[in-house]
C-alpha cells in the first residue's frame, strides 16, 4: 500500500489547498497519470502519481488545506489484494444519489455536483436542482485578473525563497560574452525550411547549450541539502517564466539533455501558456535541477541572478544585440549574446563556473549538433 | 357541446356492438361465436340483438368448451372466415391457452407460410366487480408476451367502436381485451366513428411534469389523478398505450424525453408485468432522460378478494396515482 501526499512544489511551500480530485476510490492509475489538482499560493497546480495502481481510498475532501507531506490517498499496487475490511476512513463524500438526467445536465453546464444540494426523493439531486445551481453560480473565467490575496501570496512566496536563497548561499557571478553568429545563422536557415508554425526560437538553443554543459559540470546540477549536494542525473531545466500580472515561476521542462528541439520548442510554448493560466503540473515545480532566465526580450544585458533554493545554479540570458567583436586583428558587428552564471559556493568554484558557461559557448558554435 | 347532432350519447358496450354490427354488415365472411352469444345476448349484453338480425349461421351459441371453439374459430380463419371468437371472461381463456399460444400464434410459422390466421378473440378482463379470484385476472400482460399474436386494450368509446374492424382485416390473430368494468361508461361518440389504426399508442392529455402511462381500465383512474394533480400545478400527460403487444415503444420514450419521469399505472400483477417490460423499455431507450426512478402501481400481488372494501384497497386507484405523481415530482418555486 503506498501513501500518496501533498508534495512539495517549491522549498517555500507548506501547505496546499485540494482543490479536484481527479480520480475516485477503486480507479487505476498510472504513473504520470494527474490525479488531483492543488492550490498552492503561487498557482493551481496539477498533481501527478509515481506509481501504478489502484486508489484505495481517499482521505482529503476537495475544498481542504492540508499541510505537506499529508497523506492524500492510499494506493493499493498492482496485485496487492484489496484491504478486507472497508477502509477506516470513508471516502469523499460524493453524491451517491443523482438522477441519471442530472449528472447529464450537470456536465452540459458545467455544474460541480458536489456544490448542489438535492432536493429529490432521500436527497437525490434533480435536473431542477442543477438548473437551479447553473443560475446561481455564473462561474469566474480562469483568474485572469487575480484577487489581490493571491497576488499578495505570489509575492510571499518568491520573498521567501528569494530572502532564504540570499541568506544560505554564497553566491559566485561569473559572465562570459557568447558570439552568436554561427546559431543565429543556422537558425535562420533551419527556420527557412519549417512552417511558420513550427519554427524555432534561439532560446531553444540556449535550453539544450545550458542542459548539454551540465554533462561536463555535473556541480551545476542538483540540490543542496541537508548540508551537502546532491547531485542529479536527469537534467530538469527550470524556466523562469514572468507572469503577467507580476511574479514568476520557474517550472521545468524535464530530460532537456535527451530531447529534440522540436520538442523542446514544443514543450517550451505550452509550458509558458500553462504557467500564465495557472495550471501547472506538481512535478514541474518540484523537479528542476537548474534554473534558465532570459530577460533579453527586456533589453538586459547581462543578468545577475539570485539562485532558487535548493538549486545550486542559475544561468541568465541577455538580449542578443550586434557588438563590435575584434578577431583576427580586425573589428566586426557581430550577433552578440551575454550569459550569465550564478553559482552556489558551497558546491563548485569559479574554476568550474568557468569551464560550464566556456562549455555553452562551444556548444553553442555547433548548433547543428544541438 | 353546441348540440349539434355530430355526436351520440352511448355507452362502451353499445360502441363495441355497433363495431359487431359494422363488421358484420361488411363482410359476409365475418361470424361471431361464443358461449351465450346468440339467445342470450351475451354475458355481458354486448351481443344483444344480434342473433335477430344477423341468424344464427353468422351468431352462434358455443358449447361450454373454449379449447373447442377457439379451435373451430383458428380452423374457420384458416379456411378463409373472419371468426370473432368472444370468450367470456379472461380467466377461461386458460382453457383455451394451447390454442392460443400453440396454434394462433404459431401456424403462420409452422406452416412455412402457407397458412395465416386472421381471427379475433375478444374477451373480457379485470378486477373492480366484486367477482373475486377466479373472476378478476388481468392477463393481458401475460398474452403480449407472446410473439406472434397482437394485443389490444380498448379504454375509450372510439377505440372500442373502431379497432375490431381494423382487428379483423389483419392477417394475424389478434385478441382484444375488454374491461369488464368499462362496458357501462358513457360518452359521446361521433356518428361518423369507424375504424382506428391499432399500432400507436396514444397521448390522451398533453404535460410536461410526469408522464402516465397506461391501458384499459385504468386508464380513467389516471386522467381522473392528472386533473386531480393539475390544481397544484403538476402538468401530468397521459399515455394510453391501447396495443400491449407489439408497444409502441417509440411513443413511450416520446413522452418520457418529454417529462423525464414516469409512472406506470397497470391493473396486472406486479412481477413479471407489462409495467415491468416497460420500465424495461425506457431504461434501454431513455436511462439518460430519466430525473427520477420510474414508478409504477400494480395491482397487490394476491388473490383478488371479494370484499369491496379490499378489492378497492387490492386494485390501483386515483388518490394512489395522485400520491405517485407527487412523490415523483416535487415543484420548486
């Protein structure tokens, strides 16, 4: 029987709000498969399982602010028999009793049965009541106009992290000016060929030069805990996306180093639309290893970046701008882009700092192999 | 009523001799055979007079024995008469069952084709009359379970002067079961009634709340409920299904996509009924139409008693209807 819990979806989280389970007692799941959805205060999030079989029972209701590590669910695995006696603590209380007309009604309208009360024979919820519901409740678009608490949490959140980051770790910054000739060029062409939907953007490159360096300086990579690094295998690049009411969040886009730039391009599109809408998934905000801002559409030249707990590493991006670039003896304009690197002290060197963003530059005047 | 001379005042019994008569006048091939038919006018009056002015070649008196004459009757149809073959009361039809099962219903098929059977039995069914258990079935629910023969259940003065006409022209056998405690209801009737088609179900008052249905006897009981109901502001509509074998299912789903509840109001025994194949029917055909479990009212699974008191307690009536619709609907302001 394994335990499913709030996760944690950032080191500044301690609570969360469930808001749907997506799932009911006795359904399967899969790995991956999204099972609830949570309010944290940064955003809604959609909460994945980490392992295949069947729920058990439920112990949270929806609407309940549990803090992390609460045990959500109960998940019986594949071939382990079903425990004999009903389980302790009942499920969620659904409404067992609704007329087949009204749960049809309902999804027509989009009316959560769980708010409506049923006024029907021993309770049983009728068209009426869900008409009756639909009327009341004009339910809110998405929150694109977020309510001041949440904006106010937003910010609490990243002071937090961001107080907790400058106060732990001994930052080092190092910079490096990258000439982006050879990948603008090959870009171009490369675009040249595509539709005008599935062309690529350089940040694309940046992600894969930033997820391939890591090879070479796996310091780079992991979390510090506990009082020493832990490094990681996978490569989850943590994007930092600015929302548009203000804030960030910086979710990953997982196993960078193992994918095409199709996909990356792909994954990065949807990623920014969902992390504006609110709607993020759990393991994308606990799994990034290393943090990648770019503020170059700002006109930043170069980014001097806080590092987000309990990663060890953050590299920033300028705005690519054609600079005198000497070589050879002579002075040319060239597409020119600054990178930046923030690292944690307590786990690398500037010397290995050094080596990581000279890996990106190299990497970066090969885009054809990226 | 303006008065005008459109309609007559009559009674069901009258409406069906006028059928007996219409249809004897049509067609010389057509008989009428029973027991108590001829000199006596018929058990329940319905063929009084008719052996004066038909003879007794076309009204004959049967011997007491419904396995013989329903025999002759299938044997007279398949040499090319029209029989009408009255058994008196549905509890007696049980002699003739092997008849009727085995032989009306199956010769067509047994025969390759070769032979169809165009009779037409019309009994008498029902409880309400203080003539207790040997007396009172409803068996017309049995009867439509059988393929190869076709069930009607007349409740109203047009469908009791039009439908054995139509009865008689179809190829196959057909019983018609009339409800002992119908024959004396009074009505108008047009002048000019004739013949009805005998495969729909009909709507016999329009709603939106509930829907009723029903056949037969009970079918006043439950128009009587939806006036009743309508002063509260329940708009109750009342399907008569007029033909129990073959239902029309297309009418019954109609009404249920319509009001999204029912109730089933049938004189038969509860297990096994007719309102059990139609609640049947609306959950293959409308389950996610439905807003309430469908209900329905049958007769208490019993010997009918004699008492009057407890066979009025025994059979569905209005006030039972009445309290159905209300459980089932529930008006929010």
């Amino acid at each position: 029987m394994a335990e499913f819990r709030m996760p944690s979806l950032g080191a500044d989280m301690q609570a969360g709000t469930l808001i749907e389970w997506r799932v009911r007692p006795g359904d399967a799941v899969k790995r991956g498969a999204i099972v609830a959805v949570v309010d944290t205060e940064k955003a809604t999030i959609e909460i994945e399982i980490f392992e295949n079989g069947v729920v058990e029972a439920i112990h949270v209701r929806e609407g309940e602010k549990v803090p992390v590590g609460t045990v959500l669910a109960t998940i019986r695995g594949e071939g382990e028999a079903a425990r004999s006696p009903a389980p302790a603590v009942p499920a969620v209380e659904s409404p067992a009793r609704v007329s087949p007309l009204a749960r049809r009604r309902a999804e027509e309208l989009g009316v959560d049965l769980a708010t409506v009360t049923g006024t029907g024979e021993r309770g049983a919820i009728t068209r009426d009541d869900v008409e009756r519901s639909a009327a009341r409740v004009t339910r809110p678009a998405q929150p694109e106009k977020p309510s001041e608490d949440r904006q106010a949490g937003l910010r609490r959140v990243i002071a937090a992290a961001m107080a907790r980051s400058k106060r732990e770790i001994p930052h080092y910054y190092l910079g490096i000016d990258i000439d982006m000739s050879r990948a603008m060029a090959w870009l171009a062409a490369e675009n040249l060929k595509r539709s005008v939907t599935d062309r690529l953007l350089y940040s694309v490159l940046l992600l894969r030069a930033v997820a391939l360096a890591v090879h070479e300086v796996p310091e780079m990579n992991g979390f510090w805990v506990d009082g020493a690094f832990q490094p990681s295998a996978a490569v989850h690049v943590g994007l930092a996306i600015s929302l548009r009411q203000g804030g960030l969040v910086a979710p990953a886009i997982h196993d960078i180093d193992k994918k095409r730039l199709d996909e990356l391009m792909r994954e990065m599109l949807d990623l920014v639309k969902r992390a504006r809408a609110g709607v993020l998934r759990s393991s994308e905000l606990s799994d990034p290893t290393i943090t990648v801002t770019n503020l170059g559409e700002q006109g930043v030249q170069t980014v001097f970046g806080v590092i987000y707990p309990p990663q060890v590493a953050l590299v920033g991006f300028g705005k690519v701008a054609e600079r005198p670039w000497a070589g050879g003896g002579m002075i040319g304009a060239r597409p020119v882009i600054s990178a930046s690197l923030s690292a944690d002290h307590r786990v690398s060197d500037g010397h290995r700092g050094g080596r990581f963003l000279a890996a990106i530059d190299r990497l970066l005047q090969e885009p054809e192999k990226l | 009523m303006s008065g005008e001379a459109k309609t007559i005042r009559t009674t069901y019994r009258e409406a069906i001799r006028a059928a007996l008569r219409d249809a004897l006048q049509r067609d010389e091939r057509v008989f009428l055979m029973g027991e108590d038919v001829g000199r006596y006018g018929g058990c329940f009056a319905v063929s009084k007079g008719l052996l004066d002015e038909f003879g007794a070649e076309r009204i004959r008196d049967t011997p007491l024995s419904e396995a013989a004459f329903v025999g002759a009757g299938i044997g007279a149809a398949m040499g090319g008469a029209r029989p009408i073959v009255e058994i008196m009361t549905v509890n007696f039809s049980l002699l003739a069952l092997d008849q009727i099962v085995n032989n009306a219903a199956t010769i067509l098929h047994m025969s390759g084709g070769q032979f169809n059977i165009p009779l037409v039995i019309r009994m008498t069914t029902g409880a309400g009359r203080q003539l207790a258990a040997q007396h009172s079935h409803s068996l017309e629910g049995w009867y439509a379970h059988i393929p190869g023969i076709k069930v009607l259940a007349p409740a109203t003065l047009e469908d009791a002067r039009g439908m054995l006409w139509t009865a008689l022209e179809d190829p196959d056998p057909v019983l018609i079961f009339e409800h002992g405690s119908l024959y004396n209801m009074e009505g108008e009737l047009a002048v000019d009634a004739g013949p009805v088609e005998i495969n729909r179900a009909a709507v016999r008052r329009s709603g939106t709340d509930v829907s009723l249905i029903t056949y037969g006897g009970t079918l006043g009981k439950t128009l009587q409920a939806a006036q009743e109901v309508a002063a509260e502001g329940i708009s109750a509509e009342v399907v008569d299904l007029r033909t129990l074998r073959p239902l029309d299912t297309a009418t019954i789903i109609g009404t249920v996509v319509k009001t999204h509840r029912a109730v089933i109001v049938d004189e038969g025994w509860r297990s096994g009924s007719i309102s059990a194949e139609i609640m049947a029917r609306i959950m293959e055909n409308a389950f996610y139409e439905l807003d309430a479990p469908v209900a329905r009212l049958c007769s208490a699974e019993v010997p009918m008693p004699y008492p009057k008191h407890l066979e009025d307690a025994a059979i569905p009536q209005a006030p039972e209807i009445v309290a159905a619709i209300r459980q089932l609907v529930r008006k929010h302001g």
